[in-house]
C-alpha cells in the first residue's frame, strides 16, 4: 500500500511541476501572446492598404471619425459605427473593437 502511494505522490508532485513550468513560460512570453510584431512587406499605415480595407465605405457602412487624445499624449484615430436604421433605434448590444497594437509610423 505504501508503494501505491509514493508513486501516486511523485506523478503528482511531477504533474504540479510541469503545470507550474507551463505557467511561468506563459507568464514570461505574455507580451507575445498578445501582440504580434509588424510583418515585413505588410502595409503599417491605412492609406497603405487595399482601397477595399482603408474605410468601411466600400462595404456600406457608414462611419464617422474620431480623434481620442489620452491621458499620456497620445492621441488615436477612431471609426464610431452607429447602427441606426431609418431613424429608429435598434435594441442590439454596442460592440467596442480594439484591434491591438499597430506599427509605429
């Protein structure tokens, strides 16, 4: 019984290892996780995309932009999309899309 036991506690205190490894390198390499760096050849600025991808124009939706300026200076463009058809308000939820972060320009 005591054999059953030790080998039950050594895969557990392996297990709890491997588990606690696995968070670390999750915690050190968030930042990769989260944001992927600029990709050679891919456009960085709007005005450089396909004219399909520059503005919601082309796809029929209509837009209007918006400047944002926050607390430490730096200041970022916006499209506020508004659902309103024919003048009546539509009871569907507001969705708030962050893209991530873009190449510096």
């Amino acid at each position: 019984m005591a054999r059953w036991r030790s080998g039950w506690l050594k895969l557990a205190v392996a297990g709890v290892g491997v588990a606690a490894a696995l968070a670390g390198g999750l915690y050190y390499r968030q930042d990769m996780l989260l944001y992927h760096p600029v990709v050679p050849g891919m456009p960085t600025r709007t005005a450089d995309n396909p004219h399909q991808f520059r503005t919601p124009t082309p796809w029929g939706m209509h837009y209007r932009e918006k400047y944002v300026t926050t607390a430490d200076g730096e200041r970022l463009h916006t499209w506020v999309m508004t659902r309103d058809l024919h003048g009546s308000r539509s009871a569907k939820p507001t969705v708030v899309f962050f893209h991530g972060n873009a190449a510096s320009t």
